[in-house]
C-alpha cells in the first residue's frame, strides 16, 4: 500500500506536511525499511561538531532531533498498534518539547541514539508485518482527531524525512 490510497478522512490534516514528503510509489513497509538506512547514514554523517548544535536559541540540537524521531516513532507505532487492534478508546497527545531535557539526548554519543532508533525501528518492520491490510484501515480517535492505523505509521515515514529536510537546511 502507499499514501495514495489514504483518504483525507483518515487523518487530521496538520499530518499532511509530513505524509506529502513521501514518494506516491514506496510502500508503506518500503518506507520503513529505507527509511532506516537512510536515517542512520544522515546521521552518521553528520560532523561531530554538528551534532550538539542548534541553529537558534530554543531550537533543537541534531541528537535532539534524532532522539525526538525515536520518541515520536514510538508513540506513532504505539498508536498505529492500538487502532489496528480496533480499540476505540480515545489516544492522548503529547507535547514533544517536554520529552526533549528529560531525554538528555545531548549527553548520549551518536553511535547510541543510532542504535537505539535501529532497534525502534525493527520494532516497527514487525509490527507493520504482523498487521493485515484490514487492521490498517481502521480509524480511532488520537491526539483529539481521526487516525488511521496506516496513516500513524505513514506519518512516522515522511516525519523523518520532514526534520532530515530541516537539518539539511538549518544546520549542515
């Protein structure tokens, strides 16, 4: 499946800006599989002077953004589980900036928070291989919107494309 079978009725549209980053022809599971190598080798790249920096004052250091993509990963994942299991219990939201000084993600090296995202990542690739397309279109209620299951797994994909765009740009 890609993002093109998404209806506009499956998502709250804030999830479009990252959604729209992925290509009309890679696969949900495509996008997870090279999605994590592409992850991982942007971020090995990065130059060790680079990777406690951030562009503004209050803006986010580059281990800040890759620890945030884990996070959200894991809540997406989470969500993305949750209403493919049909459960219609409704899906609290999450305020990223207060995950962000608790993480001490700026005190980690890079080779950890890579190998943590791998391990998230794995952990996606399976749960997405234990659903069935069924289970993905169902529709619950997270963060006070629609979501489907598929699309909190595809939001997941074109998220790290969205802040792997904005490091590229503000910090490289």
């Amino acid at each position: 499946m890609t993002k093109n079978i998404l209806s506009p009725q499956e998502f709250d549209p804030y999830y479009w800006r990252y959604i729209d980053k992925l290509s009309n022809k890679t696969t949900l599971l495509d996008s997870f599989i090279l999605g994590k190598g592409s992850v991982i080798r942007f971020f090995k790249n990065i130059p060790a002077d680079k990777r406690n920096y951030a562009y503004a004052t209050g803006k986010w250091t580059c281990k800040e953004v890759l620890q945030h993509l884990i996070d959200t990963e894991r809540i997406f994942q989470y969500r993305c589980f949750r209403i493919a299991r049909n459960d219609k219990t409704e899906l609290a939201g999450f305020e990223q900036n207060n995950y962000i000084e608790p993480s001490s993600a700026n005190l980690k090296i890079m080779d950890a928070l890579i190998e943590e995202f791998s391990v998230v990542r794995e952990s996606s690739i399976s749960l997405l291989n234990s659903l069935h397309d069924k289970d993905l279109k169902n529709i619950g209620m997270a963060n006070g919107g629609k979501m489907s299951a598929r699309a909190a797994a595809f939001t997941i994909s074109g998220h790290e494309i969205w802040h792997m765009e904005i490091i590229s740009k503000r910090y490289l």
